[in-house]
C-alpha cells in the first residue's frame, strides 16, 4: 500500500491512498475539513466526511501526471514503469506542478499515527 498526502496552496488537506492498483481512496484530513475557509481540491472530490473509494487512480490525480515524451523520460529517468500512475505521481508532483495542488510520498510509518 503506497499513500500521498495532498496539499492546496501548501496546506494539507488529505491523504490519497494505492490501497492496490485496483483501489484508490481519498480522504479529506479533518482540520482541513473543518475549516469553513478551506475549499475542496477538485470539483469532482467536494469536501466531505467520506472517503471516496474508485477502482482506477481519480481523474484529478492522473490529469496531473506528464505526457507523451515527458512522461517516457520521467519513468526512465526514475526507474518507474510508464503504466504505474500512482507511483510516477508521488515521485513527480512533490513540488512545481501547473496548479496549486501537490502530492507528496507518505511513508508507512506515517500512515500507520495518522490513521
């Protein structure tokens, strides 16, 4: 199982987690869900006390990843095969992405105290 905390704007709003390449889930942190001033990450993933559960790596998230010959580079360059969306994510999209949302690797120790 491999997890991604997400921030907007530099402020952790949730955690995106490869529970297996046929599961991903969201989960809205509850400080960011309990601040009226903290707007949801995507239109398609509103703020919500639920977890969003999808058998494929959510739209949003894959959207975010590099195309074409960018991409062929990155997954060689990083040693991650082209077809593993989830890990070219949390290795490319830590910093300097097109918009105001970053993912960031969570280490398992660190899913474990979160939970």
């Amino acid at each position: 199982m491999r997890s991604g905390q997400v921030f907007l704007n530099n402020k952790l709003a949730g955690t995106l987690t490869e529970e297996s390449r046929k599961m991903y889930v969201f989960r809205y942190e509850q400080g960011y869900f309990d601040d009226p001033a903290a707007v949801a990450v995507s239109l398609t993933l509103p703020k919500s006390k639920r977890e969003y559960r999808s058998a494929y790596l959510f739209p949003f998230f894959f959207n975010m990843l590099a195309e074409g010959v960018n991409k062929e580079l990155q997954s060689r360059q990083l040693r991650i095969d082209r077809e593993d969306a989830f890990g070219l994510l949390l290795a490319t999209t830590g910093s300097d992405t097109i918009g105001a949302v970053t993912v960031k690797p969570l280490k398992d120790d660190e899913l474990t105290r979160n939970k």
